[in-house]
C-alpha cells in the first residue's frame, strides 16, 4: 500500500533534514576488495576481506559461507557491540562460546561481520589499548566535526559499502539481506535500517534510548552517535520510522536502563508502519528479566529473521 503524496512529501522531509546534520559523506572510493586469506570450517567458509570504504580508508570484515546451502543465501550482516576496541568482528565470528555470526551461519545464512571505525583492524596502527583507542576516536570525532562531518555519516557510510561489496558476491542474496546487532549494534542497527533502503530486515537488541531520555536521565552518550542539531529534527522514533515498511524488531529487557523508553520508540514509529498497512513488520519483544543476548532472546529474534528472510 503506497502512501498519500502529503504523506510521502513528511517522509522525504524528514530523511532529508536527517541526512542534513549527518553532513556530507566521504568521498567516493572504488571498491577494490581483496580476499586476504581463507579458512575452511566443519560447515561453513570464512573469507577475510578487505575492501576500501573511502580514499586510503579500508574496511575489514569475515565473510562466512555455509557449505551445501543453496545459493545464493539470505545473508545477515552483524555489528560487534562496544567497548572491546580489540576484538571487534572477532566477537561476533568466535568460536569458542555462543556467538551471532556462529549460530546464523548454521542456520543457513552468510553472515558479513565488519569491524566498525576504531575497532579491530581498524584501530590506530598506535594503540596501545583501551584508553588510546577511546581518545583516537574522539580525536576523529572532532576532526571531522571541523569539516562540517558527522563520525555517525561515516560509519553509515561504511555499511552501505559494505552492502556495495555484498552485491558483488554470488554467495548472497541481496532480495533476502538483514542486519542484526546488540548495544553499539543495536544502534548502528536502527539507523542503518533507516538509511540504508537495501537491507530488508533488521533486528536491534539493547541499548535503544531517545536522546530526549538520555539528556533527562543524564546518561552518557557513545561519542558515534552524537550529531550536532540532530535533537532540533529528530530523535530515534523519527529515525526508526524511516525504516517503514521494512521488517524490524526491536528487542528489549524490562528494567534495562539503556533502554527506558524504547516502548514509547515502539510506539511512536509504530503509525508510520500503520499508514503502509504494514504495522505488523514492526515488532517489540520485551523480555521480563535478562542480561545480555541471551540464547532465548537471540533463538527468537533468529525465528523473526527467518520469517522475512529465509525462503519458504
């Protein structure tokens, strides 16, 4: 169901004064990807790829092929979470616990884990920890800010090359492409799925709050996701509806405090899939009590995937 021209012309508006704070992007880059090594698993492939996001900025990622799938795959992109500047990709990828890129691999899918800006191989080649890696990215937080960018327009940027790569791949069926992420990734998740008009379902678990709340509650924010102006256009129920119609579920646990209001986000979006007719693909699963992505929360947000993702 299409939307009334006045309806459609707010949408436009309001994408448009979004991407307007973000600021300009990077400039344009070939591709130029490289498989720089390979590693056969019981089960699947794992390529590591490197590809260039922007000029003399590279991206890094594993690519997990399942083996004796039917190909091309429905394929899930998953963000790392934050905090672990050294792990990175690794942590979605690991095998030896649990992990998102290990079970949906299993599942069927390929599974396209990057390393965001600031983590893994895309740290500083000065690090020498933690602490240096938090003050590097508020460095290029403010350098950019200098030329009228956005840390956040950059790292949209690089999930939309990452996106440009997967279209390149036989492996990967860009009809049946997803996004999945908790905390840092839950963030990434939303704002993706509202940018990025490619991918066709997202999954956000955690650490989903209104910037309103998180001023009120006198929260810290992650430095990634503070864009000048932003509060005087938008706050994330305005983002999230940008994803609609497209499939999205946002997952939460009762008494989170990174995720006070996200009912109210829920709901608040929750028209701009009604005016679709759509208002079933957006979904609000809360979990009475938890800690993490727990196996419960990950096998039915997996079940949600499956159902916009996975062929009959």
């Amino acid at each position: 169901m299409g939307q009334p021209n006045s309806q459609a012309t707010l949408v436009e508006m309001l994408q448009q004064s979004v991407i307007s704070v973000l600021g300009a992007p990077p400039d344009p880059a070939p591709l130029t990807p490289h498989v720089i090594g390979t590693l056969e698993r019981e089960g699947y492939r794992r390529e590591h790829i490197k590809y260039q996001v922007s000029p003399n900025h590279w991206g890094y990622a594993y690519l997990l092929i399942p083996k004796g799938a039917r190909q091309p795959c429905p394929t899930v992109i998953c963000h790392h979470s934050a905090g672990n500047f050294a792990a990175g990709k690794e942590e979605v990828v690991d095998e030896t616990r649990p992990s998102l890129g290990m079970e949906l691999v299993r599942l069927g899918y390929t599974v396209f884990a990057p390393d965001a800006f600031g983590y893994g191989e895309r740290r500083s080649p000065q690090s020498n920890g933690a602490a240096y890696d938090a003050a590097y990215t508020l460095q290029q937080y403010t350098v950019l800010l200098l030329r009228g960018e956005t840390l956040l327009r950059h790292l949209l940027w690089d999930i939309s090359r990452a996106v440009d790569y997967l279209a390149t791949r036989p492996e990967v069926d860009m009809a049946r492409l997803g996004f999945i992420g908790q905390s840092y990734g839950a963030r990434m998740a939303l704002w993706a799925a509202a940018l990025e008009p490619r991918l066709v379902a997202t999954v956000a678990h955690g650490s989903i709050m209104s910037y309103r709340e998180t001023v009120r509650q006198g929260n810290w924010f992650q430095i990634e996701f503070v864009v000048p102006r932003l509060m005087q256009v938008a706050d994330l129920q305005h983002v999230l509806s940008l994803a609609a119609p497209r499939p999205f579920l946002l997952s939460t646990v009762e008494g989170d405090t990174h995720s006070a209001d996200a009912a109210e986000i829920y709901q608040r979006a929750l028209p701009a899939y009604q005016r679709y007719g759509a208002a079933q693909r957006l979904a609000h699963y809360v979990y009475q009590r938890g800690s993490g992505f727990e196996p419960a929360m990950r096998y039915k947000a997996y079940t949600w995937l499956n159902s916009w993702l996975m062929p009959y």
